[in-house]
C-alpha cells in the first residue's frame, strides 16, 4: 500500500558514507521528533535529478530551515559509495543528507518502488518529495513516470509556508 499524508513513516534503515566508513541510520533516528523533508531521485546522476532536483534542495535549504525543517535528506536506490560521490558531485556540503536504499527495500514499505526490470534497472523508486514531522506525513508530493513538475523544493517550500504547520500552536511537542 502507497503512504499517504497522515501515514507514520515505516522503520527502516539508510546507508550512509562517513569518514569511518559505510553506516546506518535508522528511519527512527532520522524521524522521530523531528521534521524532515525527504525527496527521492530514481538513481544518482541522473539528468533530472542532477541538473534539476538536487539543485533546486540547495537553492531552497536555507528557506527550508528557517520555516522550520530540521533535516533535509535525499534518498535513492543506489549504494552509500555511489550517493556520497554525487553528493560531493553537486556539492551538498552539510545541507543535504544523501541517504542510499540499495536494495529498494525503504522504498518498497512506502508503496513507492518503480519496476524497471523491463529497462534491465532492477527496481527504482517514484520521484517524489514529503515533509514528515515526528515520522508522519504531512505534504506528500508524488510524480507520474518520468515527470518533474511536484517534487521540486520550490513546491515543498510554497506548500510549508502556505499550510503554516510550524506556526505557533502547532502540536509540536518536541519543537
């Protein structure tokens, strides 16, 4: 079943690249009692994703944070060495968290996995953008197939700031 606004994001984990080494991260680490915009390419380097996506969370991150977003990551089915080299590529810096799901397996308890065995790509994942607060859903933006129309960090923001979810009086507790 597909996450919808309102879902409380599953537990999972991440690969990450430290300077130690390869890591996890839990879904619960990363989720819990914070709030978070997460986005999705189908695979690091990507035309899109490059040129497009990425660039447009770095141009926004400050925004982001001053409306109230605590992390901004970005997730795709690819390996931890993979997601670190394009995030040096596109120099992300401390802005963007880039978070691998190797075997599309985070991707899959979001309902959010794309079959693209008929392309001999194994299994990928919708593009798609979503701020969680405290691990639930709270903007979901999904895009069709090859499109790049909702996930884009111009959206997200303009949905943030128009929804005022972290104005005063919300029910962020752990704000």
């Amino acid at each position: 079943m597909r996450i919808d606004t309102g879902s409380k994001l599953p537990d999972g984990v991440f690969r990450v690249l430290e300077a130690s080494g390869p890591a996890i991260v839990s879904a619960a680490d990363l989720f819990s009692g914070k709030s978070v915009v997460l986005f999705s390419c189908p695979g690091a380097f990507t035309e899109k994703s490059t040129r497009l996506q990425v660039p447009s969370y770095l141009r926004y991150s400050s925004e982001l944070f001053s409306l109230g977003v605590d992390t901004i990551c970005c997730v795709s089915v690819n390996d931890a060495f993979v997601m670190h080299a394009w995030g040096e590529r596109c120099e992300v810096g401390n802005k963007i968290l880039m978070l691998a799901d190797g075997q599309c397996e985070y991707h899959t308890q979001l309902g959010l996995e794309m079959d693209c065995t008929r392309f001999a790509l194994g299994f990928r994942s919708h593009r798609f953008s979503l701020l969680a607060v405290d691990r639930v859903v709270r903007i979901l933006n999904i895009e069709e197939p090859g499109a790049y129309e909702v996930s884009d960090a111009a959206v997200i923001t303009g949905q943030i700031r128009e929804s005022g979810i972290f104005d005063e009086g919300d029910k962020n507790d752990f704000r």
